[in-house]
C-alpha cells in the first residue's frame, strides 16, 4: 500500500554493488579504482566554468572510502591576475599546468593517446567519460588557491593511471569491473557536448 508520506525514487541506474560502502564523499588520501559515475556541466555568474566529473570509488588504498564519491572538476577557464599575481576579476584560458592536469586525467581514462600533444587543439571527448575506470591518487588540501585556510579538508585528484599502468600494480582493485574495463572504456552514454581546448605552446 502507497501512504502519502511515501515516496518513489530513480532506481534503473543502481544496483547492488552500489551497497558496497558507506556512501557518502571520499575523506581519505590514498590510490582508488573509480569508475566515472556522471559529468555535469557548470556554469554560473561569477564562478569558473567547468565540468564536474563524479568518480565512484570501487576500491582502493583506503577500504573505508569503498561506495564512496569524489568530485573531480576539470576547469575550462581560470581567473585573469595582474603583474602582482591579483584577481583582476576577468577570466582567461586556462594555464598551461591546468590543460596538462585535464590532458593526464583524459590519458588515464584511455581516451587521448600521448601523440596528440604538441597539436594546436585536443579534442577532450567528455562524452565518452561515463562508465569509464582508472586509478586516481587523491591527496589532501587545507589550503585554497590563494593560500587560505579552508574550513574543512578539500580532497582531490592529483593523478590518474590506466588500469595496466605497473605504477599501480598494486593498488586494490575491484575484480569484476576490472573485467568489464574494456568495454566500459568505449562506453558512450552521456549526451554532454565534447568541448576542444588549444593546446598549441604544450
């Protein structure tokens, strides 16, 4: 019997590996075998446009942090400074350490190959992201990029390796999607547009 204080949510996506974990945001540095759970465009007045990448985590370093998600945000533009290094408030194109940082997440997750570089644009085909897997480094951050304190722990992705790569051999990984990590590379689900960023002074 449906009583009106009941409700009913979206349950065609999930399944019961999703159980596995607390739920909840990765707290914890260590090495993680994700897998890209959905992108979502930002974009709003005043902020940085970009795309938040949503990594569910399927193993790792840390056990506790199993089932959990990380939001991984790759940014399409970064915030003009003047000679003193200060906000000007208007924005430009990213650095070149920012594209590199979304070229390295890109060649982990198998979809650009290392002789793309030194073209004056690379295709970055976020479309294709959903479903794929890798292993991050997430590290730990108490300081914003102005050096301020933040006012809780800001976990992020440092780096990110194919599930071959002998550097992470050893991390923890979970088996059956291991299996599955070909065909998922190729998985094209989601229907955001691919975006090209000029990489021509890498």
């Amino acid at each position: 019997m449906f009583d009106e204080l009941d409700a009913v949510i979206e349950g065609s996506d999930t399944s019961q590996d999703d159980l596995k974990g607390g739920g909840g945001m990765v707290e914890k540095a260590g090495y993680y075998h994700v897998r890209v759970q959905d992108v979502v465009p930002y974009s709003e007045e005043g902020k940085l446009p970009n795309r938040r990448v949503d990594l569910h985590v399927l193993a790792g370093t840390e056990p506790s942090e199993v089932g959990k998600i990380l939001f991984h945000r790759i940014y399409l533009m970064t915030w003009e400074r003047d000679a003193n290094k200060v906000k000007t408030g208007k924005m430009a194109p990213p650095s070149k350490g920012a594209r590199m940082m979304a070229f390295r997440f890109f060649l982990g997750m198998g979809l650009v190959n290392k002789e793309e570089l030194g073209q004056k644009d690379i295709h970055l085909p976020f479309s294709k992201l959903p479903n794929c897997q890798a292993i991050v480094k997430v590290v730990r951050e108490d300081k914003d990029s102005d050096g301020k304190p933040l006012d809780k722990p800001n976990f992020k992705v440092a780096e990110t390796y194919t599930l071959d790569d002998p550097k992470v051999a050893d991390v923890p990984m979970d088996a059956e999607y291991l299996t599955m990590w070909e065909s998922e590379m190729a998985a094209n689900r989601s229907v955001i547009d691919d975006i090209a960023v000029s990489f021509g002074d890498v």
